[in-house]
C-alpha cells in the first residue's frame, strides 16, 4: 500500500517503513506525528481524493530533526565593486512512515524509541610487523628521494 500526502509545500509518494527528509515538522524524536493531507491512497485499488481524502491520514515516526549542508548564495556585480555573500542550512525532520490510515481509523502512538538504520562499521584489521617496516621504509626513501632533487634549471631570458 502506498500514499501520496502533502506537506511543506511539498508532495511525498510513501509506504510504510519509507524513511524520509522533510522541512520542518513539529515533534521530538520518538514522537508519532499524522499527516491528513493525503491525495492518494494506492495498493489492490486506488482511492484519488477532490483534492483530499476524508478520513486518510499517515502516521510517522519522528527519527531526528537537525540542518541540511550549508548553501551560499554568493552575487556580485561586474565592475561596481558590489559582492554579497550570505550563506544558510536548511532545517529538517527525518521521519519513519508507520502507518497509512484509512476510513477514520487512528494512529497508533506507541511505536517505540526511534530506531535509525546505520551502515555497518568496517573492521581495520591490524598490519603485521613485516608490513609496517616496509611501510616505514618506503616512506623514508620518498623522503630522501625529495630532499635529493636539484632545483629546476632556470631559463634564459631573451
């Protein structure tokens, strides 16, 4: 099952378990949040609303809140001396989608602590010995290699 609901002035296609980025919504981590803006409710059949559905809401679980990167809008003005630059991060939520709610039905509010899928830590297995000599000694040589070079030949001047 699928839904298309609206928010932030923008309109999201999800299912449930989708993990999404939004503007800003109000909530704290671990809190359940409903949208009732929903356009389209999809799955065996498709349910279009005049511009809603009555009585469809989603339900998700807010997972953190926190800024995007860092944007500059830099502009300058050819040969008038005139720059400006002013930079921002745009706040948003992270959400999980729990539920799509048909027919009235409300949302369940107990989902639980938030849970965040991480990438899993890659394992840096320890050089052996014989490794780190060889290391060592390479990195010597690229040393003494450098310190050993003639400077560049200048040229001549016509």
């Amino acid at each position: 099952m699928f839904a298309v609901f609206k928010t932030g002035g923008k309109q999201y296609r999800v299912a449930a378990d989708d993990v999404l980025k939004v503007a800003t919504v109000k909530g704290e981590p671990g809190e359940i949040v409903e949208f009732g803006e929903v356009l389209v409710v999809g799955g065996d059949s498709v349910s279009l609303g005049t511009p809603t559905l009555s009585g469809a809401t989603v339900a998700a679980q807010v997972l953190e809140q926190g800024r995007g990167p860092k944007i500059i809008a830099f502009k300058k003005r050819r040969r008038k001396n005139s720059r400006r630059k002013r930079g921002y991060r745009e706040e948003f939520t992270l959400l999980r989608i729990t539920e799509i709610l048909t027919d009235g039905k409300k949302a369940n509010k107990d989902a639980g602590p938030p849970r965040r899928a991480k990438a899993p830590k890659r394992e840096v297995a320890p050089a052996a010995e014989g490794e780190e000599g060889a290391a060592e000694a390479s990195t010597a040589k690229k040393k003494k290699a450098s310190a050993t070079k003639k400077p560049a030949a200048k040229g001549k001047k016509k």
